[in-house]
C-alpha cells in the first residue's frame, strides 16, 4: 500500500517511523513548512533512515521519499494521513486534493471537533469517493529527538476511538489501521461523537482559564504546574463545560431519536476510566487531575521575557482547542437551542487572549468564524443540514 503521511512535525515522525517499518508499504511524507523537508531528508541521510525508540525497544524505518511537493509524494496513495494540528488540516487537504485518487482513504490524528465537515468541504468534488476518519487523539505522546532521524515514542495509549465516513467502510479501515499503528481501535457511530467528545476542548482552554483569567500581568518566577494546577473554582469550570455537553448530547437525543451519541461520556467518567491506573484518589474531579501521575510535572504554556514568564495565552490550549473544538460544540448548542453560559465564558475570555471574534452578541457570528470548524461556517443553520439530510454520516444504513 502507498502511505502518504501530511505533517512534519513529532507525529508526522512517530508515524513515519512504524509505518516505514513495514515491509509491504510504501511510505511517503508530504512537509511543506518552512525547510522541513530538506532538513528530515537530511536527518535520514546522515543516519540511514529513521529510528523510533521506546522504552525496551527501538525500530528502524525502510526508504521514506520526504517532499514538500504533493505532486511528488500523494498522487497512487491509498492511505493518506494528516498527523498536523487542526489549523494546519484546511491548507494541507487544499494542497493535496489535486492528487488524490478516486477510493483514497484520508484521515487525521487526531481529528479535533469538525473535521469531516472541513474535508468533505474541500474534498467535495471527490466526495463520493474519498472515505474518511479520525481517531480522537494520536495513538502516541512522542518526541522527535533528532529532527529527520530520530523520534521517541514516551507512551502509547491503550486504545483509540475513530469515526470512519461512511460507516459501510468501518470494518476494513479499522483492521487496516489497528495492523498499521499496533493499537486497538475503538469504532464510534459517527462524525458528531467524536466532535462532541473530544475532551481537550474542555480540559485544555478550561485550565486555562482557570489558571490566567485573573492574571493581572505579573510575571511568574516559574512556570505554574497545568493538571496539578487545578483548584476548586477550575474544577468547577470543568465540571460545569462538561455538564453543557451532555445537555447538548441530550438535547439532540431527544429531537433526533435515531442518533447514536453514546460515545460522548461526561468528563468525569473518561479521566476515571482513561486514567484508572494512575489516579490516587478519584473522589473528584479536581483530584482527579491533581492526583493523577500521568499529569505529573506538566507545566503551563509560558514564554520567557525580561522579568520572568508570562502565560503564552496563543498557545494550542487555546488556538486550537477553541477554533477547533470549543467554538464548534458551541455552534452545535446554538443549532439545537441550549444555553452554555460556562462555555460562553470561557470562549469569550479565549478569543480576547487569541485576538479572535468568534462569539458577538451573545451568538456564534463574529468574523474568525470563518476560522473555525464551527457549523454554521458551513452554511449549517439546522441541524438537519448535517443530521438528516445526510444519515450515511449519523445512521447505518
Ligand atoms: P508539532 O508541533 O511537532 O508539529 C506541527 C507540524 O505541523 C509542523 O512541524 C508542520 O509540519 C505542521 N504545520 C502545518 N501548518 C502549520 C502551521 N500553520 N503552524 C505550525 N505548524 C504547522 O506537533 P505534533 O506534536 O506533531 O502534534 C500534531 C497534533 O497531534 C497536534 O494536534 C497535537 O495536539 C496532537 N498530539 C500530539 C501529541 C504528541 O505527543 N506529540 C500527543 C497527543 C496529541
């Protein structure tokens, strides 16, 4: 199978690297940013391919064409892989979408909320060919050590949810893919789960807040710690934005019948279960986080200046996890008539950090919607735009 991967980044290596590794793929990476391409070539020059290492074992990659010409890399692949963050998905499938073939399967790690809406919108003159997934996280926490020919691989999830378009395709995306990555994958029923569950867009711009949104310009002397950061009134943003999205969960239940959305879990239960080994003490949610070892020393987004360190308050807790996940579930709430006060708050504060517009006037109609993945970006102004009128995407049938 040919294997385009999109991205030059830790991922795009993690990915590269053990699917390289496979002898019976092809395996080639679009990295069109800045010099990324010549410096990985570089990097895998200088050391005869690319090594993945992990705790007890290493692996080395076979022949990867590196390129920051689609032309020379996507055109006869089967599998193409975004491993990039959300911002980075509309200009990378505009790029390629020339190249594709007819049948390819396209699919990002991790899809953020909104993907399949942003592809099938660039993708839409192959839309009846183009099958499309996304997994809700990368399967991996890895680190590129040696820009082009060495990445390491610090923990591997136990299992990843993926939704697949349409659904008929599930079955042999999921055994491809569980046979490429080495990881058990976990089908959900549609698009709109993963969108909804995404718990990132809760957690990240939620700590956030909670952590800078009475910052008064100070800097700090070190960098405050991020999980184990989380107070009282944090945990209480938490549990209120994920109250929201099992409202909105609710709401749709309740007007589309039909609909499978029990993927979407209240945030509670996923860290309980996601985290089970590694919490001390799960009585609540804030000890959740702050007895949670897998969180252990990670540190707030900061940059250095004269006097210390401020917050870096564009950093992808928020340029991503709003356009890309906040603002998108939001825009969904407003389709289906539920207020989200919490949400609201701190998508308001959020946008002022980001120099961005997405919420004016008590709605989603600010100018950087056109930004976001955000519903009514895609001219959806009824939920039956994307619910009923496409049940390929939200039914089995
Ligand atoms: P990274 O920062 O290492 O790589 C980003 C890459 O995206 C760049 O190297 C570049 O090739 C590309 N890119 C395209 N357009 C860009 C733009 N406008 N600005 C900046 N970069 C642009 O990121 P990484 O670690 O590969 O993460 C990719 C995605 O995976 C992100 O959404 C991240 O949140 C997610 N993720 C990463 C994990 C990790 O351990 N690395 C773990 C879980 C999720």
């Amino acid at each position: 199978m040919k294997i385009t991967i999109c991205g030059g980044g830790n991922a795009a290596h993690a990915l590269a690297g053990i699917l390289g590794a496979h002898e019976a793929h092809q395996v080639y990476v679009y990295a069109p940013f800045s010099d990324e391409a010549r410096r990985w070539q570089q990097g895998m020059d200088s050391h005869g391919g690319l090594l993945v290492v992990y705790d007890n074992k290493s692996i080395h990659s076979r022949t990867i064409v590196v390129s920051a010409d689609p032309i020379k890399v996507v055109p006869g692949s089967q599998l193409v892989l975004l491993a990039l963050p959300a911002f980075a998905h509309e200009q990378t499938l505009q790029a390629i979408a020339p190249f594709l073939d007819e049948g390819v399967w396209v699919g990002a790690l991790p899809a953020r909320s909104g993907f399949d809406w942003c592809a099938r919108e660039v993708l839409r003159e192959l839309d009846n060919s183009v099958v499309l997934f996304g997994l809700q996280t990368l399967p991996w926490a890895c680190r590129i050590t040696h820009y082009g020919r060495e990445v390491s691989i610090l923990g591997t999830k136990k299992q990843v949810d993926l939704a697949v378009w349409p659904s008929i395709q599930e079955t042999e995306i999921v055994a491809t893919l569980e046979d490429l990555l080495d990881i058990p994958l976990n089908p959900i029923a549609n698009f709109l789960s993963l969108t909804l569950a995404g718990t990132g867009q809760l957690i990240h711009p939620g700590i956030m807040f909670g952590l800078f949104h009475h910052w008064d310009g100070t800097p700090y002397p070190t960098a405050p710690l991020f999980y184990h950061g989380t107070n009282d009134e944090t945990a209480n943003i938490l549990e209120s934005l994920s109250a929201e999205v099992q409202t909105i969960r609710a709401a749709l239940e309740n007007q589309f019948p039909t609909i499978d959305l029990s993927a979407v879990h209240p945030l509670g239960e996923w860290v309980r279960r996601s985290y089970a080994k590694d919490i001390m003490d799960p009585s609540s949610l804030r000890n959740c986080f702050v007895t949670n070892r897998s969180y252990a020393g990670l540190k707030a987004p900061m940059q250095p200046t004269d006097d210390g360190l401020v917050p870096d308050l564009h950093a992808r807790y928020l340029s991503e996890d709003i356009p890309f996940g906040l603002v998108v579930t939001r825009g969904i709430a407003e389709l289906i008539s539920v207020n989200t006060p919490t949400m609201d708050k701190v998508i308001h504060w959020a946008q002022k950090c980001l120099g961005k517009k997405f919420l004016k006037a008590g709605k989603l109609q600010g100018q950087d919607i056109a930004n976001s993945r955000a519903p009514q970006r895609y001219g959806y102004q009824q939920l039956s735009h994307f619910i009923v009128d496409q049940p390929l995407v939200y039914s089995e049938t």
